[in-house]
C-alpha cells in the first residue's frame, strides 16, 4: 500500500516551499503545537519523513520548470549580482527634475551582496571555492577558503 500525505502534510509541503522554513510553514500549515520548540522538532520530523521530501522535490521542480529556473540561470544571474555589488556594471538610475527625465550610472560596491554571490557561484562551479557543513536544512555555515597570500596581515598595535 503506497504511503498518502495527510491533507494538513500536503498543505506543509506547500507552505514550506514558499520561504523553506520549516517552522512557518508548520504554524501556516495549520499545526497547533504548545510552543515554537515542539513546532521546530515536529517541522523537522516531517522533513525526515520521505514522502514529505519527495513531495517538496516535486513541487519545486514544477516551480522551477514553470518560472524557467534552472542552474545556468541561477549561475547567470549570480554573477551579474557579483559584478554589479563589485561595481563592474553599472545601475541605471531614472527620475524626473524639472520636468526633464534624467538617467545617471551608479556604480558601487556592495562586498556582502558580492560575498552571497561567489557562495552561490562556488556551489555551481568545480573549484571547490567553498565548503559547506550542514546543521539542518535551514541552517547552513559557509567557511571561506582564502589563499594565504590573499589573507589580511595581522597589524601592530604600538
């Protein structure tokens, strides 16, 4: 007999892929536990479960194919991020001053959003720029791997 999702089950899957917070989507699904803890073990039970998992691959393939997401566009994409938060490319900016419309370059430099960037650019490539430990689905710590000549040299304090 093949394993069926309950109906609140289907609905989690739904809800978790919306911001793949498995706690919200508990809470959204219609799950009344006593407190945010139990929510958190329950959401992770479910995650373990896998028709819960097959079900949320499936949905997000569905969403991927019907918004045209795959690798080599979330690789393209990240790496016009990086060269805009770099300030290799430029932002249009428009507005309207004196009932002329004007457009100004802005160039900039945003090293957080070009940091997210490369980590996204890093899963994708085989460099292996990047490792990745996974605690839980939700929460996962990035480490750096920075070339010794690249590191910052310690300074005096005199």
């Amino acid at each position: 007999m093949k394993e069926k999702l309950t109906n609140k089950q289907e609905l989690f899957t739904k809800e978790y892929i919306i911001d793949l917070n498995a706690t919200q989507a508990y809470f959204r699904a219609g799950y009344k536990p006593k407190n945010t803890k139990i929510a958190q073990a329950q959401a992770s039970r479910l995650l373990s479960k896998p028709i819960i998992v097959k079900t949320i691959e499936v949905l997000k393939r569905e969403r991927e194919k019907k918004l045209g997401i795959d690798a080599e566009w979330v690789l393209r994409e990240a790496i016009t991020v990086y060269k805009t938060a770099m300030g290799e490319l430029t932002q249009i900016k428009s507005y309207i001053k004196k009932g002329k419309a004007i457009k100004m370059d802005i160039y900039h430099t945003n090293l957080s959003h070009a940091l997210k960037a490369l980590i996204i650019i890093g899963k994708h490539v085989s460099v292996r720029a990047f490792d990745t430990t996974t605690a839980t689905e939700e929460n996962k710590v990035y480490r750096i791997i920075v070339p010794k000549e690249l590191q910052p040299k310690a300074q005096d304090n005199d």
